[in-house]
C-alpha cells in the first residue's frame, strides 16, 4: 500500500497485528512518541516507555497497554539498569523505536562532559540497543529517529563535544547525522541475526522537542505567527509524522531494504556509499569507545 506526508500512524498499521509484539519505544509519552506508542498498541502490541520522568509517562499512557520504566539516556548507568530489568524479564523484543531526543539546547554537557545532544540522542541510544541486543528477536526491527540530514554532512571528528565553540544547531545536526549512521552501520552489523535498522526523518512537527526555543525564534523561521499556529505547508500533526515510525517498525515491503533512510513512508536514501560506510564505522567504534559497550565485539557486551 502507498502512504503519503498526509497518512497518519493509525492508516499505516490499518490491518495490522501486532499481538504478541514487544516493543520498546523510548520517549514514547509526548510528542511524536506518544503517538508512536498510541498507534502500536491499538494495533495490539504491547509497548514498554522508559522515561526519564516515569509518573508523567504513567498519566500520559492511561488506558494503553502499556508499562514504564525508569530510562535517563544521559546516564550511561541509568541505560544498564534499565536494559538488565528488561533482559532479566526474559522477553523478546520485537521492536526497538529510538524516538526520545532534545534539539537546539544551550551548551549543556553531561556525564564526563559529552555535549548533550550527542550524549542523549546518539550515545544513549547507541548504548541502549547494544546492550538489549540479546533479547531483538530475529526479524526485529530497530528504527531510529533521525532528522533532515544534508547529503554532505559529516561528523565533527577532532572535535564532536564542540568543546571549541559551541552552536546548538550544529550540535544538533551532528546527532541527527549519527542517528542515520548508527542505523546503517547496525542494519549491515545485525543482518547476519536477522534483525533490520532503519533511520527515520519524521519531518515539521510541533511538539515539546521545541521547548528550547523561544516563540521569536520559532517566528523569526517562519515556523509559526503570533498567534503561535504553523506557517509552513510541511507541518503536519504528530499522528502524521509518526506514520513513518510505525512503517519502518512493520511494512513487510521493507524487509529487503539496506541502509535505508526513510522520509513519508518510503525510503529516500541509502547510506550504503563508500563514504557513509567510512562515516558508519568510524562512529560506531568511537560510540564503542566513549561508552564501553559493543554487542558486536569479540566476547559481546560492555567493559
């Protein structure tokens, strides 16, 4: 079935079953990610949202089958707790959607000093699925929220916590480029377990991963008036923009599909070049190293 900007999460997974499918959907009680997790659950599964702040998850979930935990993606202590209560459930997860993020923060460093957006969006989720990667079942998917990502972007190498000057829309950029590499470089690594990785640009939505930026910032864009309503034609509401989400987590279409970076429910780029394989390694061993965790190394698991 085709999908357009203009199908929700709901049209995407009409005529799907997904009981007895476990996901895990981080962030997954506001924005985006609500809708992510409202939309699976209808469609029958059971979704697990580690949240930074558990009490608001609960009140935001009444009446999904849902269950919380406790998750703070800018502690790495916080990821292996989490990540052990689940594997010592036994359960099999099905389905692992890396919604959770910030954007255009005030330079903010965390743990031993990483930048923030590096530090939650990429290295906290990097972290995350590396250690819950014994319990992805074969055929499991794993769909990690990207953003726009320019075709000539790149990692800032000799200096990836702007320690030597500070823009928080770089900063950003930089997570979400890591985001899409992080998926490609997982997709090539799980391929021998079956499992797929995809990346995920969900496009214009307004919801609180905004909450950095001012009402005259937003203006000053063009995002929005005074009055706060949405100026560019491309915004489209959460359940809309979680439909390619929810594509990437179960379209049967997809099984075959390498690298890929999704946009609308169809796939827009593959980051399978010499470059972007370059790119996918080079972080993958510097996420290794910075984190202490490796489900691929030889021996597996963490330092």
């Amino acid at each position: 079935m085709t999908f357009t900007i203009d199908s929700s999460a709901a049209d995407v997974l009409a005529g799907i079953d997904l009981h007895g499918k476990l996901a895990v959907v981080t962030g997954g009680y506001s924005g985006l990610g609500l809708a992510t997790t409202r939309a699976l659950a209808n469609a029958g599964a059971h979704v697990i949202v580690p949240a930074r702040r558990p009490d608001l998850a609960q009140k935001a979930l009444v009446g999904l089958d849902t269950e919380v935990d406790e998750l703070d993606l800018a502690d790495l202590e916080s990821v292996a707790n989490f990540a052990d209560r689940l594997l010592g459930s036994g359960r099999t997860i099905d389905i692992v959607i890396t919604n959770a993020g910030v954007m255009a923060l005030p330079e903010t460093r965390v743990g031993p000093g990483w930048e923030a957006h590096f530090a939650v969006n990429h290295l906290g989720h990097y972290a995350l699925v590396n250690r819950l990667w014994p319990a992805i079942a074969e055929g499991g998917r794993v769909v990690v929220l990207s953003s726009g990502v320019s075709p000539t972007g790149t990692i800032q190498w000799d200096d990836v916590h702007f320690e030597h000057g500070y823009d928080k829309w770089a900063a950003y950029a930089q997570s979400k480029l890591a985001n899409a590499l992080f998926a490609a470089q997982l997709d090539l690594l799980g391929r021998s377990a079956g499992v797929h990785a995809y990346s995920v640009n969900p496009g214009y939505i307004l919801t609180p991963l905004q909450r950095h930026l001012t009402t005259q910032e937003m203006i000053a864009a063009g995002w929005i008036d005074d009055a706060g309503n949405p100026l560019l034609p491309e915004f489209r509401s959460p359940e809309q923009g979680a439909a390619t989400q929810v594509w990437a987590a179960t379209s049967p279409g997809l099984a075959d599909a390498r690298a890929s970076y999704c946009q609308h429910c169809v796939v827009v780029r593959q980051f399978d070049k010499p470059a972007d394989r370059e790119q996918a390694s080079r972080l993958w061993a510097l996420s290794a190293g910075l984190t202490g965790v490796d489900a691929f190394a030889a021996g597996g698991g963490s330092s």
